[in-house]
C-alpha cells in the first residue's frame, strides 16, 4: 500500500462512518466540528492549540467549537494548572458511553455491502482487521466508547 492508497483508503472508511450514523445530530454539524468532537475524544486532557495542530483548523474555530459542546454538556474545560492561559479541554465520559449505546450499531451489513463480502466468514475477516486496526490507532476513542465501568 502506498500514500495515495492510504489516503483514499481512510476517505472511504470516513465516508462509511458518517453514512452509518443514525440521525444523531452528527449528520448536521459542519464536519470542522465534528473533527473536534472526535479529537476531544481521542486526545483527552489537550489544549485549544493542540487541536488546532491535530485538526488544521483555525484556533478560533476549535474555541467556537468547544465553547458549543461544553453548553451542551458534552465537554467540560479547565485552566491548564501549568499554564493559566491555556485552556484544557475533556469530553465528559458519560457521553462518549451515552452515545455509544443509544445511536451506534454495529456496521457488519455496511462493510458486507462496501466490500462485496459475501458470506460469513469473509465478513468476520475484515471486520476483524478493522477492530485491531482500530485498536492500535485509536485506542483512547475505543475505550471511551466501550468502556461499561466508571473507572477510565
């Protein structure tokens, strides 16, 4: 697999993703908030600037941004104790769980269907590639999400 290969490859899994969500809100949001909603979730305790830096967005719509999740309780921030004028930023965890359980299914008929997989054990295969591909790219976003206890 080369760069473009990759590239392409993630847009297409993106694209997947977001067909896949029921009506959640997300659908709705410009995908510049959406890209901090899910950074929030996978870099917890980070900066406006950080996510700036990950996103390639502007800070001043990453602040925009989170000042709207943090009014609707999906976010919570606090002075940086290192650096007073930095903000740090955390999605509440009963969200992230919340949403898991209320509005995502599991996405096996999407992938059959993506792939042209077309019996079972097939489909067991990717999806499996998928979850450990998942698991070491994004593990703070799965645990988030997965996670039934209220230790993290």
């Amino acid at each position: 697999m080369n760069s473009l290969e990759l590239f392409l490859l993630g847009r297409k899994l993106a694209k997947l993703g977001e067909d896949s969500i029921p009506s959640s809100g997300l659908q709705h949001m410009p995908t510049s908030v959406k890209l901090v909603l899910f950074d929030v979730f996978d870099h917890p305790e980070t900066t406006i600037g950080e996510i700036s830096e990950r996103t390639g967005l502007l800070q001043s719509q990453v602040s925009s941004a989170v000042a709207r999740f943090r009014e609707q309780g999906a976010f919570e921030t606090r002075a940086d104790p290192n650096d007073r004028r930095r903000t740090l930023v955390n999605g509440k965890r009963e969200v992230a769980r919340r949403g898991a359980v209320l509005h995502y299914e599991p996405v096996d008929a999407i992938i059959a269907e993506a792939t042209g997989a077309d019996n079972a054990d097939e489909l067991e295969k990717l999806t499996t590639c998928l979850e450990k591909l998942a698991t070491r790219l994004i593990p703070n976003a799965l645990s988030w999400t997965r996670s039934k206890g209220d230790s993290l």
